[in-house]
C-alpha cells in the first residue's frame, strides 16, 4: 500500500505538534510556514495538564518544564483584589502532569526544532504561504506562495492541514462568505517583563470583572527574577482594529491611565506596567463555530478549526490535542477521508461548545457575579457566591473542555493507540 503523505499549511503551535505525531505514527509529512525566520516572539500561554501529556509522550516534557513554570494555582480575585475562588493546578491538584506557564515563542522554538531534526530541514519549508487547493479523485493539489519572490508553487498529496490560524486560507476556501472575526468589543494590552515574584512565584491570578480585567503569571526564570506574563483586558467602545495594526506596539502609559487606581497587596501592576519595554495591543476576537472541519481530503486545526477567545488557556492546549486526534484517526485506517471525518466527529462538538462558553467568561464567570453582586468589595466571599455557584462554573467547564483530572489522567494514551 502506498505510503500516506501529508501536507501541513502553518507551522505554530498546532501545526508543528501535528508534524512531530505523525512522524512519530510513521506518516511522511511536509510542513509549510509563511514566516521565513521564525523567532521567540509573542507573550506567554498556559498549556494544560492534557496537553503537558501529549508533549511528553513526543519526548519533548523536559524541555518544555524547563523553559516555563510549573503553575501550582489558579486565583480568581476582585478587582481589589479580595479572592473569590483559588484551586490547585498541575500536579498540586492530582494530575500525573503539571500545567506550564512558558513564554509562546519559545514553545514554538522547541516544537521547530524537533520537527527539524525528526521530518528533515527539507520537509519544513519556511517563507511560503498557503494560496488556494483543489481536490480530483484521491488528491488534493495545494498551491504556495513564496513570500520574497512571489513565485509560486504546487505539492500533491493525500491530505492538506489548514494549521493556519485565525486568518486562515484553508478555512476561507472552505467557507468564503464568513467574513472577518467577530470582536467582542474589547482590546487585550499584553508585555512580559522580569519581575520579582508575587505571591508564591508559580501563582496565576485573574482580578477584576467583566469590562475590565488583568491576567498575571511567570512564565520563565530570569536573571534571578522571573519573567511575568500580564494582560490588561478593557471593554472599548470602537470597531476592531484592522487586521495589520495588530500586535501593535503601544506606549506604557496608555495602559496606565486606563488602569490607574489599580491596587492589589500582593502585586504592584503599576510597577509591572512601568517597566514593560514592549506592550502589545490585540483585539479581543474569535469566530462562530462552523458546521464542519473536514471536507473529502482537506480539514482544520487549531485556531484555523476553532479561534476562540484566550480563556482558560485552551487554545494552544487544544491544538496540540486536535494534531495527536488526527494522527490517530490517520494511523487506525487506510481511508484518509474517513479518518478526517472521524477526527471532525471526535473533536468538533466539544471545541464548538468552548467557543460559546469562552464568549461567557469560562471558569472566570465567577469574578462577573463578584462584581453584580457587590461592587465595593465584600468582607466574606462566601456572602456573594456561594460555593455551589462556583462549583457549577469551575467543574462543568473543566468537564466541558476536558480538562478534569479523571479524564486526562485515565483516559487512554494516543501514543499506545498510534504504535
């Protein structure tokens, strides 16, 4: 039988974590990236104890571990920084893996590497970017660009991969008439900067409300402090930015006057804004969820499949699930069209599900009752949000996104299941 061969369009996160499972499943696979040098850009991510696993059993656990921080808590506080709700996380809440906080460029380093040495500098091909494909009888053509020359290019195989993120090519063949992302009206302000640790050192913290918001958590050891991870979340009044102004830069004290009057006892943001040499200013945006992924020989993943809003930190983790699904759909039959279906049936409907839930907050749904409920602060949580009502937001999400420790500890191993 003629070995399968599969063409990736994107190198992130999703796609590179695709490449290294199905070399791994024994599947030939070419990857395509539109950027020529990819460097350790962006801020940090969260990557869950389910995705942590699925890192591990491609042998790359250690370097990952090292490079971010074991995360030991989650805190959802107020936005005077009273705590509504704590819990464990990774290890310290019972799973056989920890949750890692970890710089994104970095992350995407170490998957490139890997990918490299395992599929051949020849099979990663940098500076090209996906124009268009068409499918006859048991191929599908793909057609490239070269960034610097224009000059393009056509690869047949068996299977294309639109890893290619929120303005994916792939998905606008497949669905031409959906238009740009949908914004929620809010912009996300995003820098690391080498801090002194707050609270424990491997605490992540969430304080605020609906309308206005900060993210913080280290994301790796530096110098003898810690790079730590902040978003300034605020609702805004105007139209998304266009698509080229984002990942703009802005100046510190844009965030620090629409932040002003921020106070916590255990972190001085005021300070942290202060000495960030490179703040970021994305919108906040995803995209409705669609009624299919796979189509003959052609499917999605990651943000290409499923752009969602940065809640609960699962987009990255998501991705690296979609590629170990796929790889396994792949590797149990000879039919390529019927293991994108079966990747489509398995993972569709959940990731759909999160897209509406993100739209509510997720598991930080909790901080907009806080605020309803008791603007000024409160002396006991307990008054404001019973523990049922934080149960119910926390346990189902977890369960939703299936992020819960029974599921991830012992459900079974994609790896066993592709050997």
């Amino acid at each position: 039988m003629k070995p399968l061969r599969v063409i990736i369009s994107g190198g992130g996160i999703g796609g590179l974590s695709l490449a290294l499972s199905l070399h791994q499943a024994g599947i030939s696979v070419c990857v395509y990236e539109a950027v020529r040098d990819p460097l350790p850009l962006g801020v940090g991510m969260n990557l869950q104890p389910t995705a942590v696993r699925e890192l591990t059993e491609l042998g790359l656990g250690d370097a990952v571990a090292s490079a971010g921080i074991a995360t030991q808590r989650l805190n959802l506080c107020n936005r005077f920084g009273q705590l509504i709700y704590g819990e464990p996380r990774g290890l310290a809440a019972g799973y056989r893996w920890p949750q890692i906080s970890i710089h994104r460029g970095e992350l995407q380093l170490i998957l490139l590497r890997a990918t490299r040495e395992r599929i051949g500098e020849g099979n990663v091909r940098a500076g090209t970017r996906l124009v268009g494909f068409d499918q006859s009888g048991s191929r599908v053509r793909a057609r490239f660009s070269d960034r610097e020359s224009g000059s393009e290019m056509f690869e047949e195989a068996d299977i294309l991969v639109g890893a290619d993120g929120i303005h994916s090519v792939a998905r606008h063949q497949l669905y031409p008439d959906e238009g740009g992302p949908r914004f929620a009206r809010q912009i996300l302000w995003r820098a690391a900067v080498k801090a002194e640790p707050f609270l424990d050192g491997q605490t992540m913290v969430i304080a605020g409300h609906y309308h206005q918001r900060i993210i913080v958590y280290p994301i790796a050891r530096a110098e003898g402090k810690l790079l730590t991870n902040w978003i300034c979340q605020m609702t805004v009044p105007d139209q998304a930015p266009p698509r080229e102004d984002w990942n703009r830069r802005v100046e510190n004290q844009t965030v620090l006057e629409a932040f002003r009057g921020w106070r916590f006892p255990w972190l001085d943001l005021q300070a942290l804004i202060e000495h960030s040499h490179n703040i970021y200013e994305f919108p906040l945006v995803d995209r409705d969820p669609v009624a299919g992924w796979s189509f003959d020989r052609v499917t999605l993943l990651g943000d290409a499949a499923h752009p969602m809003q940065p809640i609960g930190g699962q987009a990255g983790s998501q991705a690296i699930l979609d590629a170990r699904s796929l790889t396994r759909a792949l590797a149990e039959t000879s039919n390529p069209v019927a293991a994108l279906a079966s990747y489509d049936a398995e993972r569709r409907p959940a990731m759909n599900d999160i897209i509406l839930r993100n739209r509510n907050l997720g598991p930080e749904a909790a901080m907009r009752l806080a605020e309803e409920r008791a603007p000024n602060g409160f002396a006991r949580v307990e008054d404001v949000i019973s523990q049922d009502e934080l149960d119910v937001i926390t346990k189902s999400f977890a369960a939703a996104a299936g992020l819960d420790v029974e599921t991830v500890n012992n459900r079974p191993s994609y790896l066993s299941q592709i050997e």
